[in-house]
C-alpha cells in the first residue's frame, strides 16, 4: 500500500457558454459587469477579464446544435439551450470556453462560481459549473 504524505489537490474544470455577434473587449466585459479597473479590486477584474478572454479565444467553436445536445460535460438549462439553439440560426458567434481551478486566482474564481453576464452585445453563462 502506498500512502501520499504531501500535499494533495482537487482540481476541478467548469465550461461556460460565450454567445455574441462582436468580439469581447475589456471594455464590453467592464461595462456588463459594471465595475471598474481602478479600486482595490481592480486588478482582480482585469485578470478575470483576460482569463474570460483567452478561454473564449481558445474554446470551442459550436455550429450546431449537435454537438451541445450531445456533450456530456454539457448541463445546459433548457433556457439557455434554447438560447445557442435561436443564437446558431442568427448566425452569432457561440463558443464554449473551460476553466480551471488550478489555473490563476481569477480563473480559480471564475471556475468555482456560478456566474451569468448578460448584456444587449454578450452573453455569459456558466451555471453548468459543478464543484
């Protein structure tokens, strides 16, 4: 039998679900979450920023219904399905993004919350996040 003494880690993933017809700015992100860069936390929202950013650079190109409806690591609300399903027919831009626990501070956050943002440009939704 082997016994681990040091230490161990629970590392966990979360997707989310990227739904726009324009690119995601740092300005767009600001402006739904209503904060600012400036202020104590303003370093904080900055690398959440990047760390949306490049899970959505990087993520998942969906192009059809398929390939959510079919996912495994998938647990859509029936709204937000219903949601890639009308954005995919108008021909707007739907990616799934990853995030990780072991990754940052602020993806570490961002991984373990269940978070929505949703403006008139974007929509954000990560509520498929077990943890």
């Amino acid at each position: 039998m082997k016994i681990k003494m040091d230490f161990v880690s629970n590392s966990s993933s979360t997707s989310f679900i990227y739904i726009s017809e324009m690119q995601f700015t740092r300005e767009s992100f600001f402006e739904a979450i209503g904060a600012s860069d400036q202020g104590p936390l303003g370093s904080l929202f900055v690398s959440m920023y990047e760390e949306l950013n490049s899970s959505i650079a990087n993520g998942e190109r969906i192009v059809g219904i398929d390939q959510v409806a079919s996912a495994r690591d998938f647990d859509l609300t029936p709204e937000v399905f219903e949601r890639v399903s009308v954005a995919l027919t108008e021909g707007k831009r739907v990616v799934r993004g990853v995030l990780s626990s072991d990754g940052a501070l602020a993806e570490s956050i961002l991984c373990m919350e269940i978070f929505e943002i949703e403006t008139d440009k974007m929509f954000i939704n990560a509520f498929p996040n077990y943890w």
